[in-house]
C-alpha cells in the first residue's frame, strides 16, 4: 500500500473509512452490547472524530481512571444480552438436531453398506431374514426411493414414447 498523492482522494478516502468503521463499532454496540469508544485524527488540522457507547466521555474517563462508573446495567442492554442468549439456545438446539440428523443418515450409510458388502453388490438378494429392524427400516426406505425413481424414469419414457397420447 502506498501514501495516496492527491489531498483531495485522501480525504474522500478518509471520510468513507472513517463512516465505514463508526458504523460497525455501531453494529458491534448494538448486537453484543459492548462498550466502544473510537478517536480519530484527521490529517492536515481538519479535526478530530469520535464515536462512542454509551458515551465518549464516560468511557474516556473510565479509561483514564478518574470517575470510575459501573459497567452499564440498563435494561436495554439485559434486553440484548436475554435476546443474544435466546439465540444462541436456539442455535444449539438446531446444531444438536442436525447432529442427531448426521449420525442417523451415517448409520444409513453404513447399514447399506454392510448389506451390499454380504450380497456381492445384489443387495436386493439378499436374505431379509439376517438383517435387524434398523437394517430392515433402511432397506425400505432404500427400495421406496429406488421405486420412485423407477416411476418417474417410467413417465418420462412414456411421454417421449408417446407423445400424443394421454394416459
């Protein structure tokens, strides 16, 4: 990276950053309730900026040792610690489902395979008699989807074959 040249793109450039950076130190204050305090120096004297929550001031002070305030304990901030708990349960929930929803398509998986691997590849010969309620169970909904595409394979056939004739 290099120094930009032209005073006028550095400012344009500096502006844009500047309202870029005030805006997620914005976002981060709301979505996580943290406290944030932002100073920034522009170039060639045009002055200072600052951005802060709750306040520049309050957090300058706390910063510097004078004055120190409790951390805020308004109830809007319980409000979005409450909502930020709340959503992240709901996010464990979702995550512990679709972990159950892996382990179970895994157990599939590895039940199909345990039946090709004792039927030579024609795990449709093979004895149902050997195999346990889960094998049974997979087995089914194996053959329900095989059925299904059999079916639709089949309509497909049928419209090319025939095309001007409904069924």
């Amino acid at each position: 990276m290099v120094k930009m040249k032209n005073a006028r793109n550095l400012q344009v450039t500096f502006s844009k950053c500047r309202a870029g950076l005030f805006k997620k130190a914005s976002e981060l204050c709301t979505l996580c309730g943290a406290e944030v305090v932002i100073v920034v120096f522009s170039l060639g004297d045009k002055g200072v900026f600052s951005f802060g929550h709750p306040s520049v001031n309050t957090l300058v002070e706390r910063l510097l040792g004078r004055n120190l305030p409790p951390p805020n304990k308004d109830v809007r901030n319980q409000q979005i610690v409450a909502r930020r708990e709340a959503g992240i349960r709901e996010l464990n929930t979702k995550l512990m489902n679709l972990k159950g929803g892996l382990q179970k398509e895994k157990k599939f998986g590895e039940s199909l395979r345990q039946i090709r691997k004792r039927a030579n590849g024609l795990w449709w010969e093979f004895p149902m008699e050997e195999l346990n309620l889960f094998q049974l169970q997979h087995l089914n909904k194996a053959l329900e989807m095989l059925k299904q595409k059999v079916e639709k394979e089949a309509q497909m056939v049928n419209k090319n074959a025939f095309p001007f004739q409904t069924l």
